[in-house]
C-alpha cells in the first residue's frame, strides 16, 4: 500500500506562497531563540515577526525599580534579585548604582534562594524582588508560605507579578497570530487560548527547540490560508489543556489579582498579582510603607513600542548608538529575554 508522506515544517515554510502573516512572540525566550537557531533567515518575506510583552523585566515599570531603590537605600533593605533586574535604569538610579552607593543588593537564582539568604542572615531584613509571570509565580509563593511556616520575619517580597490573559485582551489586532509561551501555558493551561480563539484570536502555544518553533511558525502559515481564526497547540508534550493543578493552586491562595502597571501598556485591570491580606507581614510595600512612585524613563527610549510590536527596536533612535547591553537605557536591551538584545545579539541575521 503506498503511503502519502506529509510535507516536513521545513517544506511548509520554504514553499509558502500565502497572504502576509504578522506573528507576535508574545515570549522573549522565542524571541531568542527564533534569532539564536537562524530561523528568521528561512522565513518568506511575507512573514513578519514582532516581538510582544513576554518578558517579565521589560514590562516591569520604572517605578517599580524606584521602589527597589528606596526599600535599598533609604530602608536599608537587602535586596534579593534576578540578575537582569540590577541594570534596569529608573527614574534617577538603577540598582547597580545603588550598590555602588553602599545598598546590600543579592543576585540570586530563584525565590527560594531569597528565603535561603533570609534564613542565614537573621540580622538583615531582606526583600525579594517577586517579578514574572504565571511560570515564576508559583515559586514566589512558595517561599512566603515557607517564610510563614518557618516564622521567618526578616523576608518579605516586592510584588510585580504579571498574567497574560488580561495582556492578550489589550494586544487584540496588533498582530494576525499569537505565538503563545509555551511556559506560561504550561501552568496556565489553554482555556485562555481557547476563548481568545471564540473572540477571532488566532495563535498557537509553542516549545522552544528548532523543530517546535518550526512547526508552530508552519502551522500558522497552513491555518492562517485557510482564512478562520485558528489554535493549536503545538506543545503537547509539555502544555495540556488543564495545565499545572498545583501551580495555579498555590498562585490562588497566596496572591489576589490587582491592576498592574505595565511598561508600554500600561495600567492593565486584573492584570497583577498582589499578596492576599493573610501574608500582609510579607508585603514588603506594607512592611516599609513604600511611598507610591510612578517613574519616569529616558524619553528617547521606546521600549513601549517594542513591547506593543508597534516598531522593531531597531527603529529607535538611540538602538546601538547611546544603548547596548552594555549601556542599556532600557530594560528591552537589558533582560537576555528582551527584544532588544536579541536584535542587537543577532541583528546580523536580519534580512532586512
Ligand atoms: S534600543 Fe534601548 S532605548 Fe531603544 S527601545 Fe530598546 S532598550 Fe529602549
């Protein structure tokens, strides 16, 4: 009996001859790792990727930082942070420069790392900068319920915790198809997918090796000619439909959702997640009656454009010229995650 043999991704992609697609990297690991694998190079003129809001440094505002800052400096907190976050500039210093000034900033690796310091060093009140989305959340909630366990009293968290959904709803048109993060997805499962899918919101979840991406970028260009809104998940062996019981569990009786601010979106309602009154002693903006502070970037930079897919970061004016991951101006150039760097990195690669 003779067998019909399917077109690989690879031919889908070569041979497309279809509409124009504009596909959003919703996730800055994708981002990456499209520029990293040369995928780029292969795709058809007619496909245009743009970066979006998945990258937890970039969307965390300025002010946020200015928060960190002053729990730094004028509380004379350690601070527990993911490295990126040390060179975001704020409004008038980053963290960086507040090490230099004499605050006590800690790189570390995971929340728990955070309550592992806190827990050595009884003699300091440490704060740990809780930023991410669904796939990081988990684990900072996972370290207040241990602080609580354990009586710990010299930790407590700085919240700018994200979800997508609400992110999704404001980026609705920007782009014909999402690519969704397959981490996010993960733990979020892809009910969220499904109902973007009745409101017309096409995307598939993707993983993140040369042959997951591919077949996500391929099966967008079959879908999409086919001209109705469309979702797959290319990502089953990681995404199932109800995704991580656990995490979303434990993301429910820790944190509440409050608006959040997003860099270049935004207040989005219900966008953030918030400590639930039961862990008030945690919320380091509680603890140190943090002041509100609304930050204000370098006005040259456009990272909110970036984050929205509204330009490419080479259409900044200061791209490669006054900011590079050496001296970002923002936080796209500075996260390894942020759609900056991965032009500066790969901008060779674009066929441009
Ligand atoms: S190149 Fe630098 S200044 Fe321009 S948008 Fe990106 S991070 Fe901001």
């Amino acid at each position: 009996m003779e067998t019909t043999k399917l077109p690989s991704a690879m031919d889908i992609i070569k041979k497309y001859d279809g509409p124009a697609i504009r596909i959003m990297e919703v996730c800055g690991t994708h981002t990456h790792e499209i520029f990293r694998l040369g995928i780029r190079q292969i795709l058809p003129p007619q496909i245009e990727l743009i970066s979006g809001p998945g990258c937890p440094v970039c969307v965390t505002p300025v002010g946020y930082i200015d928060e960190a800052v002053y729990l730094a400096l004028q509380c004379g907190v350690t601070i527990c942070t993911f490295g990126d976050l040390v060179r975001v500039p704020g409004s008038a210093a980053s963290l960086a420069v507040a090490r230099s000034r004499g605050a006590r900033i800690q790189v570390v690796y995971s929340p728990m790392d955070a309550y592992d310091y806190a827990a050595t060093h009884r003699d300091e009140q440490v704060v740990f900068l809780s930023v991410g989305f669904e796939t990081t959340t988990p684990a900072s909630c996972l370290a207040v319920k241990k602080a609580v366990r354990q009586g710990l009293d010299n930790f407590s968290i700085l919240t700018a915790n994200k979800t997508m959904p609400q992110a999704y709803e404001v980026l609705k048109g920007s782009a014909d198809a999402f690519l969704y993060p397959g981490h996010v997805q993960a733990v979020m499962g892809t009910a969220i997918c499904e109902k973007l899918l009745k409101d017309g919101i096409s995307g598939v979840v993707a993983g993140f090796t040369a042959k997951e991406l591919m077949t996500a970028l391929a099966v967008i260009m079959v879908k999409f000619s086919q001209g109705k809104p469309f979702f797959k998940n290319c990502y089953p062996r990681v995404v199932t439909p109800q995704g991580s019981r656990t995490g979303q569990a434990v993301m429910e009786q820790v944190m509440r959702p409050c608006a959040s601010e997003w860099r270049g979106l935004g207040e989005i309602p219900a966008s953030g997640l918030a400590l639930r009154p039961a862990y008030n002693a945690y919320d380091a903006r509680l603890k140190y009656t943090v002041p509100e502070m609304h930050g204000h970037g370098n006005p040259a930079c456009r990272c909110g454009d970036v984050l929205q897919g509204k330009c490419r970061p080479s259409d900044c004016p200061v791209f490669a010229k006054g900011c590079s991951p050496e001296h970002p101006v923002g936080a796209c150039m500075v996260s390894h995650e942020g759609a900056c760097s991965a032009y500066y990195l790969y901008g060779g690669m674009l066929h441009e």
